[in-house]
C-alpha cells in the first residue's frame, strides 16, 4: 500500500519555469525506475522523463534541453525542472514508477505505480 504523489503544477506565462516533485512514502524511490508523463486534453499520455536507480536519465525529445529530471535520495524525492516552458507543455503531469530490473521504459504499461497528477498550464 503506497501512495505516490506529485506537486508543484500551476499557471505560468511562456518561457517561465517550474519544478515539479514526485515523493512516495511507501517506497525507496532510488531502488525504482521513476518516470514524469503527461496527458492533455484529447491526446494519449506522453513520455516525457525518466531516472533509473544509477541516476542515468532519458528524456523525450520535444522537452530535451529545456527539462531535466533529478533525484535527491535524502529527501526520497523526484523533480522535473521545467525551463523554457511553451503552451504545447499545458498537461497534467503524472509521476510514475516500478522496481527498477535493469532496463528502463518509456511506455505506459512498464509502470505499476502512479500518482493523481498535477496540472501545468502555460499562457501565450
């Protein structure tokens, strides 16, 4: 029984940034594969990040170098720092994870936990 959970959406103009967290107090975050998707209105849930339990990260091309994900296992805790943010990244954004094996996933059914989501709203 987890409960893993998301912060740090809300409303900004483009070219703005925020940093949205992903925590789970059931978990040891470092022993997972941890992934940020996200899903708009009318379109299919995204990749968009993800780090496995050596700190290796991918991120999805329509975000790379404008995001980065990261871990502090101190504080067991996720982020996606979100830089240079456009309308087209307006989503709700979801964490998600699973024990990591040794391979890492960019689709949806690799994970078996995820959070509730966080909104992202970027105005012109």
């Amino acid at each position: 029984q987890v409960q893993l959970v998301e912060s740090g959406g809300g409303s900004v103009q483009a070219g703005g940034s925020l940093r949205l967290s992903c925590t789970d107090p059931g978990r040891t975050l470092s022993t997972c594969v941890v992934a940020w998707f996200r899903q708009a209105p009318e379109k299919e849930r995204e990749f968009v990040a993800s780090i496995n339990s050596r700190a290796g990260t991918a991120h999805a091309q329509s975000v790379k170098g404008r995001f980065t994900i990261s871990r502090d296992n101190a504080e067991n805790t996720v982020y996606l720092q979100m830089n240079r943010l456009e309308p087209a990244d307006t989503a709700i954004y979801y964490c998600a994870t699973y024990l990591d094996g040794g391979q890492m996933s960019t689709i949806t059914q690799s994970y078996s936990s995820w959070g509730r989501g966080t909104q992202v709203t970027v105005s012109s």
